[in-house]
C-alpha cells in the first residue's frame, strides 16, 4: 500500500507548474481584490467605532466647553469668574462633597458588612437578602427619596401616626436617600469579590493561631481592596452627579447638580449651567483617573490551585451578621414598599382607602411617557449591543495603532456626568448646522444619549467576556480560508451571544430608570416615565407619582424576567443580568 500511495503522489517538481496553472491571472487578481477588500474593511472597523464616540460624546463636551467660555462682551473667563468668586458657588461645591464623601464613607461599611454576611457567613435566605438588597436597580434614583418622604416628610406615615413632628430634608435626607440609591452597586461589587476565596490562606491563618479579626485584617481585606477602591469611585460618581434625590427631599439644600438644572431649565442660562457642569465634570473625572491609577497593578487573582472556601457553622458570627441584615434588608424593603403603597391609595395620606384610580393616569400626556420610555429603552438595548460589543471585539481582535486612543474613547463617558452629556447635546445638536440637528427632539436621540452616558460600562461587560475567548479560534478559522466576518458570525457572536443579552438588558435597565441624563433634552411629545415622576413629585401629586414609578419597576422586573427565562431554556444559568 505504501508503494501505491508512493506511486500516486505526484512528484515534487511537478508543484511549481501546477500551482502557476491553478493560479491564472484572473483568479490572482480576483484573491487579490478580496483580500484587500477584507484588509481594508477590518482596517475601518475602528474608525467605524470611534466616530460615533467622537460625535456623541466628544462633540457635544466641546461644544459646552466652548459656551462656557462665551459671555456677553466675547470669549473670556468672565462666567467662571462671575461664578467661581460668589460665597453661593463655595457653599454648592462644600454641599455637594460633604454629601457626597458622607454617603460613599457609610455605604462602603453597610454594603461591605452585607455583602460580608452573604458571601461569608451561613445566615438563613441569603437568596432572599440578597434580592431584596437589590431592589432600588429597578426603580429611579429618587424613589428612594418617594419613599422616605412619605414615610418621614410632615405628612408621612411615621408622623401622622405617632404625633411626631419630624423632618426629613436637608442634608440628612439627602445622604439618607443617597446611600439607598447606591447601596446595590457598592453590594455587586463587594459580594463579587468576597466570593473569590482561596481556602489555603484561611487554613493557614487558622493554624498560625490568627483569630477571627487578625484574618479579616490580614488576608481578607487585602484580598478586597481593589474592590473598595472600585466601589468607592462607583459610588462618589453617581452621588455627585445625582439630582433627582436633592430635588425631591434636599428641601433649601442645593448642590452642584440641582444647580446646573435651575440655572438651565429655571433660567434658561445655558452659559452658566455650562461653567457648573464643566466644575461638576472635574471631580468625576479626577475620581475616575484615581480608580484607574490605584488599581492599575490589577485584580487579586486566584491560582488554579485554590481550593474553594468552607464557610463553618458558627452561631455567634451568624446572629451577628444576621442582626445587621434583616435590618438593613427591611428598611431597604420599607422605603420602597411604601411608594408601592401609595400609588394604591385614594389620596395620601388623607384617605388611605384602597383605590386603582391613579392607574388611569389621568395627568398630562397620560401613560405615554411610560410608552416612550420603553421604546427608548429597546432602542438603547438595540444601539447598545451593536456599538458597545463592537467596540469590545474592535479592542481585543483588531490590534492597530488606534488600540490606545480607542479603548480610552470607550471608557471616557464614565467620566461625564450624565446631566453634563444632556446639556452638551443641547448645545451640539439643537441647531441647523448640526450633523444630526434632525434627530433632535425625537425619541432615537434620547436612545442615543442613555447609550453613551452608560457606553463605559456596557462596553466593560462586553470586553471582559472578549477576553475569555481564545484567540485560537480565530487562527483555527483564518487557518481554515474563513474571512473575519465569517469568523465573528460564525464564532465570535455564538459564543458572546449570553453575554450580549446581558448587556441589552443593562441598557434597557439604565434607559428605564436613568434620569440626569435625558431631562435637559424632552419635549411634551417625547416625555419619559422617569420625569414625569419627578415633575409630579414637585406639583404635589404624590400617588400619580407612585404609580409611575411603580410601573418603571414592574417593566424592569419583567423584562428581567423574560431575559432569565430566554438565558435559562438555553443553559446559561450564570450570566448575569444585573450589573
């Protein structure tokens, strides 16, 4: 057999004149012009990514950049002066840290305790908990203030019932409601990291006659100090740039970001909302380089050789922790009840009768903001996927010269408070001259901004599942003739595809219950349910505001839901869908 198959194979001086036939000039010409097309088409991919970025986000931050410089008499430094030297502005920018470094101080330690006794400890329902802690994902950022206004405000629950004459705004409210809004995120993070453990260190610990707090102190904060850091810039972003919760319960007490929307929508002064917005930007931005400079050695990994952690009966530890929870979990559960409660009742708190009238959302434009909502909603989860996932593959499979200045694009929105954005699209967009001054006022542009105000972190999501892909796979394909796009089709998307699912619903989430972001840029006619509850909330219609933000609620929850169940029937349990 072997001199047969020697006799059938082809001598070797025949393959030159056999690959010169195969080869004619047509079909050489022909490869050629596909692999140039290809080449070429892979080379635009990251020019197809970041003019979007340049457009919604850098076009519109130097264009409030520029109208912050422009005062009566030309181009000068006279807003800031005008601005920066009052005894006003001071008391905005001392208002806005002290609520802001007392809000990320408490929730770091209640989070962490939290996320410490579900990940660490054998407390009974640690599901239950942990779901409940998870509630105010769903809502708006001002339900939590709803909710402490009718429980605590002069005419709450509390007040009313017990004779007491107690007062929730000001300062107090607002780092009250604060520390609720941002609870789950600093939770996420934490309950992450503490479940990644390496029993080996624990054991070790134990055996060297370390006690409880010794190796708490010594290897299990060490091991989460990253995700402190993380939480910390998490938590100081999305409070200093919150306005929803100080508008609604800050009563006399104004920051830096109810200011930029009095100075806007109360006065139309967009030179000045420009210069606040700008002074606003400078904290984020700088909290965001301090994250990206203290964990810039990365994450504490743990080796293939670590054993998973045994968490050990003991009964004094879990009533402890136990005692923190179920607190903890009842006022979370208690602020947004009683919002639920009171979108039931026929006027609060006067008549507490059980009632469905404010269902009929019998207030201006009706339900249709709760329509506008959800429609922007699965625009941005459409938009969200394509530009975010694409984005992640451009960084991770297309190495070119722009790798740098790319990945930087795709994470600068983390930086600009999403009020700072809204405004900037004002200024860029609502004006003849403008590339897109016909997607001004539609629905499609709010999609837009929600995608770019949350671009940083769905393109995280994105990027970090990139990287969990083997580049194999990719040379196996080009090994085998397919084309890049054959492979991302074919390759790329089939395994992504749980993860962009997650991503889609984190859009949708954030287009639901985002706030700052879009409430320079509505209309009448593309109003979202988000406002409305906050427009309600100040002409004193408190049960039509519960209802609405009782809706937001229940089409988060059910779209969740949906995604659990879709992710479920195909087995990927372990993605998830809240981030």
């Amino acid at each position: 057999m072997a001199l047969i198959r020697q006799e059938e194979e082809p001598s070797p001086r025949l393959f030159p004149r056999r690959m010169l036939t195969m080869i004619t000039p047509a079909v050489f010409v022909q490869k050629m012009k596909q692999m140039d097309g290809e080449a070429l088409l892979k080379g635009l991919m990251p020019l197809l990514v970041a003019l979007p970025l340049v457009l919604f986000v850098l076009y519109p931050m130097v264009h409030i950049l520029g109208r912050s410089f422009q005062t009566p008499e030309g181009t000068g430094f006279g807003n800031y002066i005008s601005v920066m030297g009052t005894s006003r502005f001071l008391g905005l920018v001392y208002n806005s840290f002290a609520v802001t470094l007392m809000t990320t101080g408490i929730t770091l330690i209640l989070a962490y305790i939290y996320a410490y006794a579900i990940q660490r400890t054998r407390i009974p329902f640690k599901n239950f908990f942990r779901l409940l802690a998870l509630i105010p994902v769903f809502a708006p950022s001002l339900v939590q203030a709803q909710g402490l206004v009718l429980l605590l405000g002069r005419n709450g629950l509390i007040n009313r019932t017990f004779g007491t004459d107690f007062s929730i705004y000001g300062y107090w409210g607002i780092v009250i409601a604060s520390v609720l809004y941002v609870f789950p995120y600093a939770f996420l993070i934490f309950s992450a990291s503490l479940a990644m453990a390496d029993n080996r260190l624990y054991e070790s610990s134990r055996i060297l006659g370390a006690g409880s707090v010794r190796t708490f102190l010594k290897v299990t904060l060490p091991s989460t100090r990253f995700a402190v850091m993380a939480s910390g810039f998490v938590v100081f972003t999305l409070v200093m740039t919150d306005f929803g919760n100080p508008m609604v319960i800050g009563g006399d007490y104004s920051v830096l970001a109810t200011e930029v929307y009095n100075q806007v929508i109360g006065q139309a002064n967009f030179e000045l909302g420009a210069v606040i917005g700008m002074i606003l930007l400078l904290p984020v931005a700088l909290a965001v380089g301090l994250e990206k400079w203290l964990t810039r050695g990365g994450n504490m990994e743990i080796s293939d050789r670590a054993q998973p952690l045994e968490i050990q009966p003991h009964l004094p530890r879990d009533l402890a922790f136990g005692s923190f929870v179920l607190p903890m979990a009842s006022v979370i559960l208690a602020v947004v009840g009683v919002v639920i409660f009171a979108s039931f009742t026929h006027l609060w708190p006067y008549r507490m009768e059980f009632s469905l009238r404010h269902y009929n959302f019998d207030v201006q434009n009706g339900i249709a903001p709760l329509w506008n909502s959800i429609y922007i909603g699965l625009m941005a989860a459409g938009i969200g996927v394509i530009v975010a996932g694409l984005g992640a593959w451009v960084t991770e499979r297309c190495r070119t010269f722009m790798d740098g200045p790319l990945y930087f694009l795709c994470i600068a929105p983390a930086a600009i408070p999403g009020m700072v954005l809204g405004l900037g699209y004002v200024l860029a967009f609502n004006h003849p001259s403008s590339p897109v001054s016909m997607l001004y006022g539609s629905l499609l542009l709010l999609a837009i901004c929600n995608v770019y105000h949350y671009h940083a972190q769905g393109f995280l999501i994105a990027s970090t599942s990139m990287k969990q892909i083997a580049g194999t796979y990719d040379e196996a394909s080009a090994a085998l003739g397919g084309s890049f796009i054959r492979t991302l089709r074919r390759i790329t998307l089939p395994l992504m595809w749980p993860t962009l699912v997650g991503v889609a619903v984190f859009f949708f989430m954030r287009s639901m219950v985002t706030l700052s972001a879009v409430i320079f840029l509505i209309t009448p006619s593309t109003q979202v349910a988000a406002v409305s509850v906050l427009m309600l909330e100040d002409r004193g219609a408190v049960n039509q505001a519960a209802a609405f933000s009782v809706c937001i609620m229940a089409v988060v929850v059910g779209v969740l839901l949906v995604a659990r169940l879709l992710l479920n029937a195909f087995g990927y349990r372990h993605i998830s869908l809240i981030r």
